[in-house]
C-alpha cells in the first residue's frame, strides 16, 4: 500500500507539500482543465500531460476520483439521454486508461453524499460533519421523483454493463464507493451501496479485473461498525480493493459523526494491519479531514497530521513508505 494525496488543483505548490509530507501518490479529485472540447469528457492528451506533470515532481498519478455529476445524472435516473451520456462516459474511462492512470473512482449515488450537520465538535473543538437519520425520515422528494432500489438496480445493471468491457480494454480499474450515509432511502431516492451484500452484488454482476470497490474506511464503518474488518477481509481476499479513503468515525448507521483518524470507534492501527494482510497494494487518502484552527483552505495541516498519522500505521505493520 502506498501513502497517497487527493488533489483538486494540481499545482507546484500543492505536489511540493505532496512530497514534503511523504506521500508518494496523487489522487486527481474532478480536476480541472481535463475537459474535451468537442463534449463533456477528459480529453487524452490533458490527461497525459496532468500525468507528465505529477511525474516530473517525482510522484505518480493513482487515480482519477470523480467526474461532474451532471455527466452522469440521466444514466443514474435513467433519464431522456442516458445513452449519449453512457457513450460519453465510456470516451473519458478510455482515456483515462490509455494515459496510463490506473484507476477511476465513481460513484451511482441517486443523490449526494449526505449530512445533517457540518459543525459538530470534536476534539478540542475542531468541527467535523455528522449525520442524524431522524432529521432527514420526514425529507421530501429531493430528486426528480422517487427511485425505487429495483428501478435503481436496474439503471446500475445497464450502465455497468456497457462501461466494465471499455475499461477492460485499456487496462483501466473501475472503483465504486459506497452511498454515505448507509441508509435507504433518503428523500425518496434508493441508496444500493449500503451492504456487503450489494459489493458482492456488483461484482458478481461483472465479473471482470476492471470491475472493484473503492473501499472507504469510513463508510464501511459507519455501515458494519467493527465489521469493517470482515469486509476488509472478504474483498481484500478477492483482491477488489482497488484504492482506500482512510478515515475513521464514531456512531452508528443512523447517527455518526466524522472523526480524527484516532479519536473514532475502528482501531486505525489494526485496520491498517488487515489491508496489510490481504495484500492491499494500493494508493490510501486521507478523507474528510477535520476543520483545525488556523489551517488553510487547502487543509495543509489537518493533511499533514492525517499523512504522518497513517505512515506511521504503515511502518508499524511492517510497510516501507520511503
């Protein structure tokens, strides 16, 4: 496993800190400057050259995390479209692979990611978000109408099926993360990615080297509670966890908070140990990283203490990160 960074703007200033701090990956979060001119897709060669240039500063380019939601919304609802917005799709999962970046995190959220507040408090006051499913069991219809879990199966199915052969292809990986909050529904919109149960789903669906799991530690936490280990398990065995955001949180499905990497619920130490085991080797990011005082926009030092925090897990467990 390796020490990685997401980024949204990738800057000398912001691959500079990258190294400083010991990373040796980078996480491309919905960059911009990647889009086609000719359509809603990246286009190959500015992504060869974001590559070149996070390889010049002496680190390599992981994944891709992300296209605009809007690129993808009439796949999700099945709406007037989907197909061109599929065929779309299809043109920047190509690309990606042909650049040679490995991964492509995506999500089939219905929504959003969800939460009910973005000011609690957690250690010494720092503010993290947090989710109370009771202030959201009343909630209107929030999407263009209601989405049933089997209407949503379905659009799923279809879109997985045209995109898993394009990205077999070229080599590329496709990571899928789960719905957060890990409840369903949520504004009359069927949340799928809320069990082990529906990974297994997805991959049986495709079976494909292409077709994994974004493993976000703290959304199987927030769904299994201590059973995130299981599932590190049984999808680290079958060798589908193609990336982690390692964060830790403190509560239950229907009320958690994020938290520190370690002030939360899951031992950080042995969930580092358990990818370990299973032969992870992939890039790990921090995520949803706490509000520190008198840290920047760019959160330098909330990144900086959660990196140095997780490199030191990894040397613990016997991983080198030099």
């Amino acid at each position: 496993m390796r020490p990685a960074l997401g980024l949204h703007e990738i800057t000398e200033e912001s691959l500079q800190f990258a190294k400083q701090i010991g990373v040796t990956d980078i996480v491309a979060i919905r960059p911009t400057g990647l889009v086609a001119a000719d359509g809603p897709y990246y286009d190959y060669a500015r992504l060869v050259q974001l590559r070149s240039q996070i390889e010049a500063a002496g680190l390599r380019l992981s994944a891709i995390q992300n296209i605009p939601t809007e690129w993808y919304n009439k796949i999700v609802w099945n709406l007037p479209g989907r197909d061109e917005q599929i065929d779309y799709y299809c043109r920047t999962i190509a690309n990606v692979g042909r650049a040679g970046i490995p991964i492509l995190h995506y999500n089939f959220h219905a929504l959003r990611v969800w939460r009910t507040s973005r000011h609690t408090r957690d250690r010494g006051g720092a503010l993290v978000t947090s989710y109370d499913h009771s202030l959201m069991t009343n909630a209107p219809i929030i999407g263009p109408r209601e989405l049933s879990e089997d209407e949503l199966w379905d659009n799923f199915e279809y879109f997985l099926r045209r995109v898993i052969p394009v990205a077999e292809d070229v080599g590329l990986k496709m990571a899928l993360h789960p719905d957060d909050p890990p409840v369903s529904p949520i504004g009359g919109a069927a949340c799928l990615f809320v069990t082990m149960e529906s990974f297994q789903r997805v991959l049986d669906l495709v079976p494909s080297p292409s077709n994994g799991l974004l493993f976000c530690n703290g959304c199987f936490a927030e769904m299994l509670g201590q059973g995130l280990f299981e599932a590190i398990k049984h999808f680290g065995k079958q060798g589908k966890i193609f990336y982690v955001h390692f964060r830790n949180i403190a509560g239950s499905p229907t009320n958690f908070r994020e938290t520190f990497i370690d002030t939360g619920d899951i031992d950080m130490l042995s969930a580092m140990k358990a990818y370990y085991e299973v032969g992870f080797d992939g890039p790990m990011i921090p995520d949803h990283l706490p509000d520190i005082i008198g840290d920047t926009p760019f959160r330098h030092i909330a990144n900086a203490y959660t990196i140095g925090y997780m490199r030191a897990l990894m040397k613990a467990v016997g991983v080198s990160t030099v």
